[in-house]
C-alpha cells in the first residue's frame, strides 16, 4: 500500500476514535495485514481505547464519591487531545505511543510495543 495511505489511515484512526472509540481501531487493525504502520498505529489507538473505557468505568464507579467526576472529565480532556496529538503525528509517519496506555493487544512476537 502507498506510504502516504498508511499514514491516512493511522491519523484517521487515532482522531476517529474520539467519537467511536475501539471500535476504528480493531477494524483497521483486522483488516490490515503485516505490520505496517497503520496496523501498529491501529493497535496503539484500540489499547488506548480499550484503557480509556476502563478508567471511565472506575471514574463511573467513583461518581458517588465525586472524585469520580473529576475523574471522568479527566478522561475525556485526555481521550480528545491525546487522540489528537497522536492522529497528527501518525499522519507525519511518526510512530506515536500515548503516555498511559495499558498494552491489552501485544505488539510483534507477543511482547508490548513501547
């Protein structure tokens, strides 16, 4: 595939997933094959995803307390400006790893692509 597609792709899939959440992200990543870098960037946005429904969901858990609204403000700043930095730099070709994520899909090889 044509590099300028890939990297279409890959920025696509980060900012896209600010509406859509995981579900940009497993698609790209299953229909994509190798490891290329929409593939890669695909897996980093569904982990991102994947961990921002996560901590929603503790955020939820903690509205009784009222941190948690704190929290899922927190959550939802970070999802859209993360996703964002990281849609820019995947459409320059940059390789972008979000600074909290939890690796629920591994990278090559098993092990987590840092």
């Amino acid at each position: 595939m044509d590099e300028n597609k890939e990297r279409l792709i890959a920025g696509l899939t980060h900012f896209i997933g600010i509406f859509f959440g995981p579900f940009p992200g497993l698609i790209v990543f299953f229909i994509k094959s190798g490891e290329g870098l929409a593939r890669d960037q695909a897996r980093e946005a569904l982990n991102f995803q994947l961990t921002i429904i996560l901590v929603s969901i503790i955020g939820w858990a903690l509205v009784t307390l009222y941190i948690g609204v704190y929290l899922l403000f927190f959550i939802g700043v970070a999802d859209v400006l993360f996703s964002i930095i990281g849609s820019v730099r995947a459409s320059s070709g940059e390789e972008y790893r979000y600074p909290f994520n939890i690796r629920f899909i591994k990278g090559p090889g098993g092990y987590a692509s840092i």
